[in-house]
C-alpha cells in the first residue's frame, strides 16, 4: 500500500509554497515517530498510485476508480 498525502482543500495555487513549507515542518516529525510519511504532498491524480482494478472495500464494492483512469492533471477527491 503506499500513502499520499493532500492538503487539498487548502492548497490553493496562491498557497502552495505554504502548504509545501507546513508538510515540510510535519513530515519529519511522523518520520521519528516511526511513521511513514510520503516525500510530497499529492497535487493532482498522475501523482496517485495506480491501483489496477480500483479502491475496493474488504467484500469487494468498489469505493472508486483506478486513480490512473481518472484526468492527469485533476485532483478528483470525489472519486477518489
């Protein structure tokens, strides 16, 4: 399983540098916690992992498409 990381509805174009410099003071932190935590935060779905066949609940219901199957450059929280 990897894990992403988006501060989505706060990461306005105008808030980036922000929001890069907030995960950059959190990050390491949950890194000596022991914690994984991903390099980057996740801007749109072509920094997603792939996840062949969808995001599935435990009796196999889909939850949402393949994030590789959605617009590159869109960040669809509604479908992901």
């Amino acid at each position: 399983m990897s894990l992403v990381v988006s501060f989505g509805m706060y990461d306005w174009p105008e808030a980036r540098a922000a929001s890069d410099a907030a995960w950059a003071d959190i990050r390491p932190g949950l890194l000596v916690a022991g914690l994984a935590a991903p390099a980057r935060l996740v801007r749109r779905n072509r920094d997603l992992p792939p996840v062949p066949g969808g995001i599935r609940a435990p009796g196999g219901r889909l939850l949402a498409p393949d994030p590789a199957q959605l617009a590159p450059d869109d960040l669809d929280f509604t479908a992901v």
